[in-house]
C-alpha cells in the first residue's frame, strides 16, 4: 500500500499551537500514523461528511479528510472532544 501525504490546514495548525505540548507531540504522532494506515482502528466517519473522518487522541480528538484517489490525507481540525465538533465544516 503507498504512503498519503499529510497537509495540515493552517486553522487546524493554530489550534494545536494553542494545546499543551506533551498534547501535541501525541496529536502529531497520531497524525503520523495516517501516512500508513489512514483507516485506524476505532476511526468513526464524521455523519454528513462524503470523505471526513475523526481519530481519538486522549480527551483530543483529530479530524481529517481523505481523498484516497491522489493519496492525500487532510487534517481540518484538532480540539478538546467537547468543542472539536462545532463548526465543522
């Protein structure tokens, strides 16, 4: 199976900017393991969304965009679970 690149949107950037950096450095690692396996186990689809999914980091949450066609995995958004969800878009 190839690798995806990961991009990271700069909104998604300056919110895990903002997270204790012991957080950070699990969120990223979490991140990491997307490349391989974009489809982890316990991954949840995001309801509504055609190519949105979400990955649990702790109390964190991480979610992310896959376009398997160009092999291109996006994260949109990371945040505490109670406040990741709104104004998904």
């Amino acid at each position: 199976m190839a690798c995806f690149e990961i991009q990271w949107k700069a909104s998604a950037k300056r919110e895990l900017k903002k997270l204790e950096p012991v957080v950070i450095k699990r969120i990223i690692e979490a991140a990491e393991t997307l490349r391989d396996m974009p489809y982890p186990q316990g991954v949840k689809k995001i309801q509504g969304a055609e190519h949105t999914y979400r990955i649990r980091v702790g109390q964190y949450r991480v979610v992310y965009s896959v376009e398997a066609n160009i092999l291109l995995i996006e994260i949109i958004k990371v945040g505490h679970r109670k406040e990741v969800y709104q104004n998904l878009s």
